[in-house]
C-alpha cells in the first residue's frame, strides 16, 4: 500500500462515541428536568400542606374543643349530721346528750360527661411537616374534662336515695338538710369521679 494514500485518505467519525455522550447528555437534562419537577412538586405540596394547617387552626379555634368521647359515670354522696345537746342534770350537773346520727347515701347513674381536647388556643406550632417523607405530625394537649358539658342524672329510675334518721332526729329537718346538701354535691362528685377515670386512662 502505498503511504502516501493512507494518509491522504480521511478518518472515518468515532459514531460510537458521538452517540454515547449523546445519550449521556440526554440522561443529564431528563434527570436535571426530574428533580426540577420534583422541586416544584415539593414546593406545591408543602404549599398545600401549609394552607391546610392554617385553615384547621382557624376552624379549630371556632369549635373550641374537639370531643374525644362521652361516658357515663356512677357515683356515691354520702353525708352525715351529728347532734349532741347539753343538759343540767340536778345532783349531776352539765351532761351531754347525743342525738344520734343521721346519714344520706345518694347513688346516681347515668351521669354524663365529655373529654375533649382543647384546641381555641391551637397555633400552627402544633404541626410539624417532614418534606422528606411527606409525613404531617400534630401535637395535641391532653384530653379533660369538659365541665360546662356535665350532664347529671335527675331520673329516679337511676338514682338511688337512702336516710338513716338519728335515735331522736326529725326526718324533716337533719334528714332533709342532707339530702339537699347530697344533691348539691352531686355535680362535684361526678366531676371528681370522672378526672379520677380520665386520669387512669393516661397512665
């Protein structure tokens, strides 16, 4: 072969090559146009996530509290009066007569509470947005007691009312006293039972 040919002849273009770096730089643009979409996904959706957390806290605040649940509770008043009278006794002198005791036991059923979280004072502190995981966390007070919203029984099918009168008491004034004074307690009593209950719960 004569040399002079050889090199006068021109080299055939690396098409090999040519196409890979091609397709290496497609694969560039299509993954920088990937995370860019993505990006912008991420960007969309924590946008969401923030109109929606405004939006719970505005409504929550309206609504004041957000009930976990209604239970009944049962409880037990119990009251007692003791009466001692003084009396000069001639050759004896002062002594002290005891009346006798009178007690009231008031049992009542069916009384009705609500345990609610508090939410009129929610603030958007109370969520936390992980973008990475898209997970949303909400951190809520403990549940209590809602005392405007305690409902106590008057039925007599579910209250149970017992006197035991003192040896010389009257019905009609120890007895009913304390049977006033166990209705009056009622309410408290149920609000104690049911913090005792609500407490044990969350233990």
């Amino acid at each position: 072969m004569n040399p002079a040919d050889s090199q006068s002849r021109p080299r055939s273009f690396p098409w090999s090559l040519a196409v890979m770096v091609m397709f290496l730089a497609t694969l560039t643009a299509g993954y920088l146009i990937i995370q860019q979409i993505a990006n912008w996904r991420a960007v969309s959706f924590k946008t969401t996530v923030t109109n929606a957390i405004l939006a719970t806290v505005e409504r929550a605040r309206a609504e004041s509290k957000l009930v976990v649940y209604t239970f009944d509770v049962r409880v037990e008043v119990l009251k007692e009066n003791d009466k001692i009278v003084s009396a000069q006794v001639p050759l004896v002198g002062n002594i002290d007569l005891p009346l006798g005791t009178t007690r009231v036991a008031l049992r009542s059923s069916g009384n009705r509470v609500q345990c609610v979280i508090p939410v009129s004072e929610m603030a958007t502190n109370w969520f936390s947005f992980a973008a990475s995981g898209e997970l949303l966390t909400l951190r809520v007070p403990k549940p209590v007691i809602d005392e405007r919203m305690v409902e106590v029984q008057t039925d007599p099918r579910f209250v149970e009312l017992k006197t035991d009168v003192g040896w010389a008491r009257l019905d009609s004034r120890s007895g009913a006293h304390l049977r006033d004074e166990a209705r009056t307690a009622l309410r408290a009593e149920v609000l104690r039972e049911a913090r005792r209950r609500l407490a044990l719960d969350y233990l």
